[in-house]
C-alpha cells in the first residue's frame, strides 16, 4: 500500500509487513492469491473458476485444491490479506498524519492514484459487497469486517476533525463514516461506469466539501 501524503512525501507499508503477510504462502501459492485478488477487483466473486487459474499460473486445478482446497477458502484468504493491509495502511496514516484532515485527503489520495494510474482500480470488498447475497459465508464476514474495520476508522478521523474545528457533521460520526465511505464506493463506480478514472477525484471532493463547509 503506497500512500501520497498532502505534503507530497511518499510512504508506503514497510517490506517487513508486506513479507510477512506472505511470508506463510509458498511462491505458488503467493502467485495464486495475488492473480484471485486481481480477479476479484476485475469481476468480483462469480466471474472466475479454478480452470481460469490455471490458464494464467500455469499450475493444474487439482494442485490449486492442494494450496487451497475450495474457491471459498481461497478468496477468504485473498480478501483477510487484503483487509490486513488496508488496516495496516490506516494505522500508518495515523502514524503519520496527526492532523485529521489530512490523514482523510491522504486516504482519498490513495484510492486517487490507483484509480488514475490503473494500479487498483476497485475495492475488491466493494466488488463482493455487491455478491454479498450469494458469496460464501467466509467471505461474506471479511468483507463485512471490511467496511466496519474502515467505518470506524473514517468516525475517529471525522470525530478529531471535529474537535480540531476542521469538519461539521450534521449527523453522527459513524452515520457520516458511512456516508463519506458510500460516495467514495459510488465515486469508484462512476469512474469505472464512465470510463474516467479522473472523475472519482472530482467527485470525492463533493463529499470533503460537505464536511469543510464553514
């Protein structure tokens, strides 16, 4: 995870947390989980098999079963890695940004630059959230934790913001985290429906705009 700090300094996850979140994985297996989590991002749950697996790390299906005998433990895995570093990340950017404020341009400054430089273009929790009816149960609490995990970190940035006389909310922080974290999900879907990875920057800022307002 590569964050752009408003100051224009770059920070990223250290090389010790990035090894150690795979450092359990075979390299096959490591090869598997980062090609499903690509997937994910591109079509979601449904959209691939094990068969499309193979074609692309070249492995047979039955020794994929071997790494991870169902589709269902697979994309668990694949999406509790990535709801670890998306909480590693927001730890960082409370390491490192003591000012509210910019801790949430920076969090949108993230998504900014995969969206425009094709990096990530989707939350792959996003993406399941819209199977949620039909993934897995496994999957479906990740994903779920997911959005509480990033919920509660947007209500601490809104409710220091607001005791530094940054943001006005006119509801209650964990009802305006949502808020803020829906027109950032709809801001990505706009930008990938449009084909213009520039509007999602656009749009985010209609939302910071709210909370700023004087």
């Amino acid at each position: 995870m590569i964050i752009y700090l408003p100051t224009g300094r770059i920070v990223a996850l250290p090389i010790r947390i990035i090894y150690a979140m795979y450092a359990e994985l075979s390299p096959k297996a490591a090869e598997i989980v980062t090609l499903t989590r690509s997937l994910l991002e591109a079509g979601g749950y449904n959209s691939f098999s094990y068969a499309d697996i193979s074609a692309r790390v070249q492995i047979s299906k039955a020794s994929i079963h071997y790494h991870f005998p169902t589709k269902a433990e697979l994309v668990r895995e694949v999406v509790a890695r990535y709801r670890a570093e998306a909480r590693e990340g927001l730890a960082m950017l409370d390491r490192q940004l003591a000012d509210p404020a910019a801790a949430l341009q920076a969090y949108v400054g993230y998504w900014t630059n995969c969206i425009e430089k094709g990096t990530s273009s989707f939350c792959i929790c996003a993406m399941l959230a819209a199977e949620l009816p039909s993934v897995p149960a496994e999957v479906a609490a990740e994903v779920q934790g997911h959005f509480e995990d990033l919920g509660a970190w947007l209500a601490s940035i809104l409710e220091g913001g607001v005791a530094r006389g940054q943001f006005q909310l006119e509801s209650s922080a964990p009802i305006e985290a949502r808020f803020f974290m829906s027109a950032v999900y709809g801001a990505m879907l706009a930008a990938r429906g449009l084909a213009d990875p520039r509007s999602f920057e656009a749009l985010v800022a209609v939302a910071i705009k709210r909370l700023t307002r004087a």
